[in-house]
C-alpha cells in the first residue's frame, strides 16, 4: 500500500500555526516580490480568488473581506516541511517527498497493521506536534492514493485519512471523478479523452489501454493501469541529483548600478554552490544572465547571458565568483534599468568521479575544500549568510520585496514566541 500525505494549504497553513488569530479568516501567500497569490485558505477560495491572483488586481477584495495577506516566508515554511519529514520518518521507513508539501509513503512490510488506523495516529501526532491539518490517502498506486487525498479533503472523512483499498469504494470514487482531475491527465489530454466520450476516471480506467496507448503514449497506459491498482509509477526515496542548479531572483526595484548587480550575481552563485555541495556534485559550466522588465513599456530593454566554462570542474565558491564576475562585465550595458539576475551552473559530475588537473596542486584543492566545509558548517549552525564571501555586499538593496513577511519563527532565536507569565 502506498500513502499520500499532503499539508492543506501548506503556506497558509503555516502562518495560522504562529497566527493562530487568523483560523477561519480568509489568508493570502504572496509570490516573490509580493506580486500573485500562491497560497489560499479555503475561505479565499470560496471568495472566487483564483491562483495567480496579482494583488493590485484584487485589492478591493482584501479590503472588503479584511483578508490577511503575507509575503512568502520560504525559510520558516522550508523548516515546517523538514519537521513533517521528520515526523513521517517516525511510521515508515520508505518515504519520497514529492513536494514542499506532499510526500509518498511505501508500507511494504507492515501487513500486520491497520494502515488506516497507523495514518490516523500520523495525523494526529503532525496536529498535536506542529498545529498542521494533514490530509492522507492510502491505496494500492500512486494515482489511486492521489486521489484518496483528494476525497479525504474534500468529504472531511474521519481522522483525515481515506483508505482506497477495496473495489467499491474505488469504483465510487472513480466514477464522480472528472478525468481531468486526475494526477498526470493535463487540460489538453482531458478535452481529446473527452472527445473519444472518456469523461470520468472510471471510464478510463475501463478503457482498452492498448488503444490509448497507441494514441497517446505509455504513459497513458500506466495511469489505466494504476488506476487498477497495479503500481506502476515508481516509487523513488533518493531523488536523483539536480542536473542543473538555477538561481534567479527579481529585485524588488530596478537598477542601473552595476554594484549592485555584481553583488546579487555574487549572491545567486554563493546559494548555487551550497547546492552543490550538498549533492556531492561539482560544475564545469556557469552562465550569468540580466534583463530588464519586459512589462515595462516606459523603459528600454535588454537582456543577455554569457556562459562560462571553467579549467577544472569544481565546487568552490570563489572558482565561479571570478568567473561570474568577469562575465557580468562582458555583458553588461549603461544605461539600462535592470529587474533580474540570474546563474545557472551546469555540466553537473560526481565530485568522486573527475579527473584531477596535472597542474594543479592538490594542497590547494584540500584546502580550498576544507574551507567550504567549514564555511557551510557555520552557516548550517548560525543561518545562511552568517559568513559569505565579502563580494556579496552588506545591504542587499537589490532584494525583492517582502513587505507582509512573517517572523522566522522557527529558526532565529530573536524570532522565537514569547510567553510572558
């Protein structure tokens, strides 16, 4: 059997833990530089605010409805996940994190038990420990637990967990299901299914799939097939590692001031390599871009990239420094308000796996990797960014706007709740 355990409206969810004033008050989660609503309470939803919502056009709304509107708070809701991470490591073993939010569990082994009962107990040690309303469905494949998830949600069922493991209660559920609705089946797939007169998941799952497979592809033929029950998307506890590690971010004011570019390049490339130490990767490839703001009709544009390859891949922060540098000065044009930066590192290996240089010395390689570990090891203990490189700058003018963001609460110690006696 397989779970999926799912955090409802994870972001605002979130804010209401250490807001609890705001439970049954409609909340909004705003994008980077408080532009879209990415995150709804259901009290939203039911106001007909749609995702992507931009704030300037719903304002009116907020006002009217005293809606309570945040800045997206990625590092309080970062910790929040860990923490559900945690508590779910507690009742299985088998465990793939899909999202932020979301995670699959594999109960291989655990015949003995009453899954739905052992969930209920997740469930409810998720509320008691962290104040999060977790849904979970349990079935025999991914795309049935899916949408066990769905129902659980949406019928309020009892202890938030909704076991799909019997025909009936499958075939009920399948049946009200728009095809559309299900987990893989895209706008376009549900308006040609629709067309052949396949309208619900059941209809599809009854459906010839040799056919549809011939029609659309494999992958068609193994949402029939795990709508059956028979699993056959795999389960995957060790993410393969990213391929390629993009940092970009607007500024929450254009520029012209190529300081301040320079020090938010430096700033994406200090966050790229953290990544890629994590994974154990190095990069032979880096590529810096900018641009200006494509929306804006008032100002000129431009926008450019240069990539960069490095002599030897590497992991080290100041190898791609340099680098970033000395293509930010290549591409970069007065006269232009700038709104984005970016860096992509790229050509990702093992860092087990590469060929040494001849001419470069391996003191140097040690010490330079002995400097990184103790670099991350301080940040890891004291927060991101206590010690960075000095070309990064101090006053981060260049960041985006935050306006309505909530306090780290979980991992600043200035931020912790105080309880006065």
């Amino acid at each position: 059997m397989i779970a999926l355990c799912d955090v409802n409206n994870f972001y605002v969810s979130c804010e209401r833990v250490f807001h609890p004033q705001l439970q049954g008050r409609p909340v909004i989660v705003l994008s980077n530089n408080d532009g879209c609503a990415v995150a709804r309470s259901n009290e939203v939803k039911n106001l007909g605010i749609k995702m992507g919502a931009p704030l300037h056009q719903i304002q009116d709304l907020v006002r009217r409805h005293n809606i309570a509107v945040f800045s997206s708070n990625y590092v309080l809701y970062g910790d929040m996940s860990n923490r559900v991470d945690d508590i779910i490591g507690l009742y299985s073993d088998q465990v793939e994190n899909y999202s932020i939010d979301e995670s699959f569990i594999r109960f291989d082994g655990f015949e003995h038990l009453n899954l739905t009962r052992h969930c209920q107990q997740m469930v409810q040690q998720i509320d008691q420990w962290l104040g999060l309303p977790v849904c979970v469905g349990l079935a025999p494949s991914k795309t049935l637990a899916k949408i066990a998830n769905h129902y659980a949600k949406k019928l309020k069922v009892d202890g938030n967990v909704l076991n799909l493991s019997h025909e009936y209660h499958i075939k009920q559920a399948l049946e009200h299901l728009p095809v559309g609705e299900i987990w893989g089946v895209g706008r376009r797939l549900s308006e040609r299914l629709n067309q052949m007169g396949i309208e619900t998941a059941l209809q599809l799952r009854d459906a010839d799939r040799k056919t549809l497979r011939k029609r659309f592809s494999v992958n068609m033929e193994r949402t029939i097939m795990e709508l059956r029950g028979v699993a056959c998307v795999e389960f995957d506890a060790d993410p393969e590692k990213k391929k390629e590690i993009v940092c970009t971010r607007s500024f929450g004011n254009k520029s012209d001031d190529y300081q301040l570019l320079k020090e938010a390049v430096a700033y994406h490339v200090s966050r790229g390599c953290v990544t890629l130490r994590e994974q154990g990767s190095v990069a032979a490839c880096l590529t810096v871009g900018i641009k200006t703001n494509p929306f804006s009709k008032n100002d000129r544009q431009y926008s450019n990239s240069i990539t960069l390859q490095l002599p030897q891949p590497s992991d080290y922060t100041g190898h791609f420094l340099a680098a970033a540098s000395h293509g930010l000065r290549r591409i970069f044009k007065r006269g232009f308000q700038y709104k984005k930066v970016g860096i992509m590192l790229a050509n990702l290996s093992d860092k087990g796996s590469v060929q040494q240089d001849l001419f470069n010395p391996e003191p140097v390689s040690r010490k330079n990797d002995q400097l990184m570990q103790v670099m991350d090891q301080i940040n890891d203990r004291y927060g991101k960014g206590k010690l960075r490189s000095g070309t990064e700058g101090f006053s981060k003018q260049w960041v985006m706007r935050s306006e309505k963001k909530s306090a780290a609460f979980t991992t600043r110690w200035e931020d912790l709740i105080k309880i006065k006696s």
